[in-house]
C-alpha cells in the first residue's frame, strides 16, 4: 500500500512541510531518521545544514543556509520545480484511483502525487516542464466522477529543516511564544534544552518510556492497545455492514473493544535488550564531526544532529562497545560522512546485530560520492586491519561487512543502488538459540530484535491459536522462517512464503540444521505464490495463517490472495503497529465483492506482547476468523423470544384458517424452538422461557474456535469470551 502523508498548504500553494510519497522511490521524510533513507536522484528539501562547503570545497553563502528554497538552485534535479495543483476534486476518492485516472484516462506521467485527508485538492509533481504544461491542458478539460476538475501551477516546497530553524529563531526573540506551544512543540522545545543532559534528550527520542517504571510502561501499553480495538470497532461497525452485529455485540461484551484482549504479557528482559540497531552517521549537538549514534529527532521536525548510544538503556553493551570502535575509525578516516543536505559525503550508517552467544556482526554502508574503485578497496583492507590486529583487534566482531551505496547519476537514474554486502572479516552468518533451536542470521535478514521476548510472542502464538498435530500452518511473511519452525513440531506441516531469497536460504538452512522435515518453503510475492501453496494444503481440515509482515502491513493484494484462498479459516494476525496494518484489518472483514472475493474473516480475540520495552510500542496478536454464512445467519438470527411470539401469532393464525384437510399443521411453540438454526446451539424439542437456566455460549478462546453447548439461550449474545 503506497502511503501518503498530509501536508498543510499555504494560500500560495506550497506545503508548510514535507513528507515525500513512498514507493515512488522518494524519501518519507516522517521516516524515523536513524533508519537507512533510499532516495532516488531527485534533491529534496534536506536534513542537515552543517556541512559549511559546497562539493567544489567553497564557502557556502549565507542564502544557501536561510534560504527554505536553495534546494531548488543547485545543479541537482528535483521534481519540486515541475509542480502543479489540482483542485475540485471528488470528495471521496483514493490514491490508487486517482493514479489511475492520471495514468490510463490522461496518459500522464507524474512524478509525485499528494493527496490530503478529507480535502478536494492535491499536488503532482513531473519530471520537466513540457510534462507539467501537458498536465495542466489535460487536467482542465477533464471531468472526474462528475467534478470538472481544474489545474495551476505550484510553488515548490519549503526545506522543513530550515523552515523549522528560523521559527526557532523568531521565538527566541519572543518569549510570549513560549506560553502558547502545543505538545509537539514542547518536546521539541525540551529537545533543544542545553540544561538537560544531551543524553536524556536521546532517551526522550528513542525510548520516551525510560524514565517509567516497567509496570507503569505496561500499563501505558495495554491501554493504548484496548484504545485501538475500540477504534477498530467503529471502523468495523461502520465499513464492514457484514460483521455490524457481531461487533456490536463485542462491544457489549468488550467495554466498546472489537473482541476480547487478554491482558498484556511482559519482556522477559527490560535492558540491553536489542539485538539489532541501526545507527547514522553525522554531527553531534556540540558540533563533533563524524559522531555515530542515533539521531535528535525527525527532519520534518528540524532535527539533524546525532547523539552517541552510550547511556540508551534498550542497547546492548558489546554494542556500545563496537560502535565507539567504529566511531574512532571514522573520526580518523580521511573521507567525511554523508550529507543529506547537499548529497556528498561517504560515511553512512553503521548496522550492528549481536545474538546470545556472543555474536557481534557490522555492517558499514558506504556512499559512493566521489570514490573510485581503487579507493573503496584500500578503503576495505584498511577497515578489515584495523579490526583484524589493528588498534580495535580486542573488539573484533564476528562479521564485519561493507556495503557501498552508488551515488545518484542524474535525471534518468530513480533509485539509488545497494550493493552486495562484502565480507572482509569473520563468518558470513552469525547464530542464535530461540526456544531450544539454532538459528542462521544474514545481514538482510529479518529476526525480532528482542530475542527472550521472541520466544514470549512465539509460545503465545503456538499455545493460543489452537493448533494440533492435525493442523497445517500458512507462514506468511516468514523470514528465516522462525515462527513456522518453532510451530513445526505441534503441527502436521507448515508452509513459509517468503520474497527475500536470502531469507529463504537462511530458512531451510535453519530447519535442516534442526531436524524438522514438514516444512516448505515458498519463495516469491505472497500475492504470487499462494496458488502454490494452496495445492499443498488441499484437502487439509485445519489450516491456520500466520501473518508477521513489516511495520506498514502487508499489500491490499496479498490480503485479497489470502480473502481468495477457500482453506484457511483461521487467521493469527501479528503486529507491532496496529494502527499501521489497521487498513489490513478491515479489508479481512469487508463483505464479499468483485474486488473482495472469499469469505470475510472477523476478529474475535487479541492479545498484546511487549518485545520493546521503555518504548511506547509493542505487538499485538489478533485472531482472525471466517465469517460463514452459518455464523452471519447466527448473528442475525432472534432470539428466543422473538421465535417464541412468532410462533404463537403464527399458531393463531393458522387455527382460524386451517381446514381438516389441510395435512401441514400449523408450527407450535416446540416446533419453533427446534427450527431455531442449529448454529445457535440449540437441540431442545420443549419450550425454554426466558428465565431457565442454559445460555448458548461463543468460546473464542485461545483455539479461536466456535463451540456452541447444547443448551438454548433466552439473548442472541451469549457470552463470549
């Protein structure tokens, strides 16, 4: 799903701030910015204006430090001078539509399109002019969903990051500013506080929670997490007219929630738990060049600077330890670090991943500015000596790895390119213990960064989705396959689906190394290739889907594929930000269409686990179910009392108009009781009143099954649990 992020805009048509389309190999500039950034050739408003020369070595001009639209100048392509509005757009409508419109109606090629929650505007940016004054033609004669649709040209956009600079700039000088910030603003204000110790700054940035006591962080957790399933709810009630009346139900039983949410389990361990981190490379607050650690804050905030690990209490010290290694090397190394500002610069990022056993691998991303060939090589054999029985030799990691990362080549170029990573110290894997079972992990490879938490989260999976020797599990989304592997041996089989080709080497190398021969792995878009996975679980009575995708959820498409695939009645959705996957969650449940073919499923139990402590994240395990048409006439089925008077009337009515020859009697009040649907659990031949014991009751506990007892109920609901 591409994501679009809202802007405000000015009068004259530009942004206030940026946050570029991802997807279209643009920057999200609302990005976490100690993460590696994938640009494509285009210069963008920046996030750094430290660097006090220009490529060619010259003073910059103090234009070039105030101006929000220096950017613009350089002799770098940026899209932001080709752009355009587009007003009297529909009310509703959504990227995808919109993108299309442009594409196949208009035969337009746009470079960027942002679109803004709830309003009729937009702005698209193109690659030259001849392609803006084409657009601007097109679009003005073009009528949309009954909205004729009109066209202007665009102001580019501000640098956030100098827009920011000078606002801090005008409330220094006016202290009556100070008593009207917003929340935002106040953080951001602390942020910028020399009084507060620069490494508690960091805290607030990377682990806001710290300062909390672990019970008070659950707390904050669980609540935020039952918050969501109460948002959920009215989503659902209010898209989903499929599932209203089972949610409303829920929300009876749930205090307002979706389903049930057991209460939050713990992280088995609260410090020095990561097992991996990414660090930048850049200025620190106190202007030390080359310092690696995490960054102050978003670009869109303003920030830029970087402040050392040392005093983060979710970072391991063997960690710690390396990094200052690398940060030495660095300092002394002849080649600066990475711009964002004005895209020159070699020294990147630092990726690190340690295991239990003592493993410390690195992976250093190096840009490619100016470098020939001849120099990322010595660059490799003096980064190789320098660890290998140089000054950092008792640091020694157990992998180190050079990545380099191409410059951009010009208008024609749209991403910038990874490299492989080279090995030039150590083992090419390192390895991991996980809940008895030895795991192989390459740098690309994903693996939960909390491993004692990992084995919390995988028990729960295994022990609350009900599986049984019977049981085949769909992993989508696996990895290096480690949720399917620890499932593998409660289970009949187990299919993995996974793009990344390392992962999936790493995978089946990992259940050869474990003894566990009924598992497959699937290779490939899970939009692709769960047709082949379908063939492998025909004819299975019990198929569960396990879903663990990245942070943004998975792609409408691989949803839809799921929807389509008859077998799995069971879905065990894992999350660690469900407000992001929350458009997944209500494509499950959507009713039946063209576009959305297949039962729709229903949520019927959650449960959140804390693999981040003193962060305000944590991952949430929803179970997902089949809405079956037996269940939907369950739902909306009335209750017994209802029945009751229906057939009494019915009773009435009939006496007065039957003959003795008539050979179907009318129905009595036994009679209707037994032809209450056999969903709701009811197999009793005699009248119930309202006030007998016995209620039908809706067990979604951890098996998520539906168990109805043979006793009727006098109200639909139940009890469910």
């Amino acid at each position: 799903m591409e994501t679009e992020a809202t802007v405000p805009v000015t009068k004259s048509g530009s942004e206030e701030a940026v946050s570029m389309e991802t997807g279209s190999g643009d920057v999200d500039l609302s990005a976490p910015s100690n993460t590696k950034d994938v640009e494509d050739d285009e210069t963008k408003p920046s996030d750094s204006t430290h660097d006090e020369r220009d490529g060619d070595g010259d003073r910059k001009t103090v234009d070039e430090v105030n101006d929000p639209y220096s950017y613009t100048k350089r002799d770098e392509f940026t899209s932001e001078i080709y752009k355009i509005e587009v007003s009297n757009l529909p009310k509703h409508y959504g990227h995808g539509q919109l993108k299309k419109m442009f594409a196949n109606q208009l035969k337009l090629k746009p470079n960027k399109i942002k679109i803004f929650n709830r309003a009729t505007h937009c702005f698209v940016t193109f690659r030259c002019e001849e392609d803006r004054e084409t657009a601007i033609q097109a679009i003005n004669s073009h009528t949309w969903k009954k909205c004729q649709l009109k066209a202007k040209k665009a102001n580019p956009s501000e640098d956030p990051l100098i827009k920011r600079t000078q606002k801090r700039r005008a409330e220094s000088e006016d202290s009556e500013n100070r008593n009207k910030m917003s929340k935002r603003e106040e953080e951001e204000s602390m942020l910028l506080d020399d009084t507060i110790p620069i490494h508690e700054r960091l805290n607030h940035v990377v682990t806001p929670l710290w300062q909390q006591s672990y019970s008070e962080q659950l707390k904050i957790k669980e609540d935020d997490m039952r918050e969501f399933l109460c948002h959920l709810a009215k989503r659902l009630e209010k898209q989903c007219p499929n599932i209203a009346v089972h949610i409303r139900t829920q929300k009876r039983l749930h205090k307002q929630q979706c389903c049930n949410m057991e209460d939050i389990k713990s992280s088995p361990v609260i410090d020095n738990y990561r097992n991996k981190s990414e660090f930048s490379i850049g200025v620190s607050p106190d202007g030390q060049e080359k310092t690696i650690g995490f960054k102050m804050g978003r670009y869109k905030g303003g920030f830029d600077t970087v402040v050392e690990p040392s005093q983060c209490k979710h970072i391991p010290e063997s960690m710690k330890t390396v990094v200052k290694a690398i940060q030495t090397y660095v300092q002394n190394s002849d080649k600066p670090a990475y711009s964002n500002h004005n895209h020159q610069g070699c020294w990147r990022q630092v990726t690190m991943r340690t295991s239990q056993n003592g493993d410390v691998m690195v992976v250093v991303l190096l840009n490619m500015h100016n470098l020939t060939k001849e120099d990322v090589d010595k660059e490799k054999e003096s980064l190789r000596a320098y660890f290998e029985d140089g000054p950092a030799s008792e640091h020694k990691p157990s992998s180190l790895f050079l990545q380099t990362l191409k410059e951009r080549l010009g208008v024609k170029s749209v991403h910038n390119i990874d490299g492989p990573c080279e090995l030039l110290l150590g083992d090419p894997v390192i390895h991991e213990d996980l809940l008895g079972m030895k795991f192989r992990i390459s740098p690309d490879a994903f693996f939960q960064v909390n491993t004692k938490a990992a084995e919390v989260l995988y028990s729960t999976i295994r022990d609350w989705s009900g599986v049984s020797e019977n049981t085949t599990v769909l992993d989508i989304c696996c990895g290096t396959g480690t949720i399917g592997l620890t499932l593998a041996k409660n289970v009949k089989k187990v299919i993995g689906i996974e793009m990344s080709e390392q992962a999936i080497e790493d995978a089946k190398y990992n259940a050869k190394q474990n003894g566990i021969d009924n598992i497959k792995f699937l290779c490939g878009k899970a939009e692709d290739v769960l047709h082949k996975a379908i063939h492998n679980i025909y004819g299975c009575s019990d198929v569960v889907g396990i879903l663990d995708p990245p942070r943004a959820g998975l792609h409408p498409r691989v949803i839809r594929a799921i929807r389509g695939c008859p077998f799995v009645n069971r879905l065990v959705y894992v999350s660690c930000s469900p407000r992001s996957a929350e458009g997944n969650f209500i494509d499950l449940c959507r009713p039946t269409s063209k576009r959305m073919k297949g039962e729709p499923f229903r949520p019927t139990n959650a449960i959140p686990v804390d693999l981040f402590p003193h962060t305000k994240l944590c991952e949430l395990i929803i179970m997902f179910e089949r809405d079956t048409p037996q269940r939907q006439r369950r739902d909306s089925s009335p209750t017994l009392e209802t029945f009751t008077a229906t057939s009494q009337s019915e009773t009435v009515s009939s006496q007065s108009e039957a003959t003795p020859s008539q050979s179907e009697k009318a129905p009595s009040q036994s009679d209707a009781v037994t032809n209450i649907p056999a969903e709701c659990g009811t197999t009793q031949t005699s009248p119930v009143t309202a006030g007998e014991e016995g209620q039908t009751v809706e067990n979604t506990d951890g098996g998520g099954g539906i168990t109805p007892t043979t006793t009727s109920t006098s109200t639909e609901e139940g009890t469910n649990s």
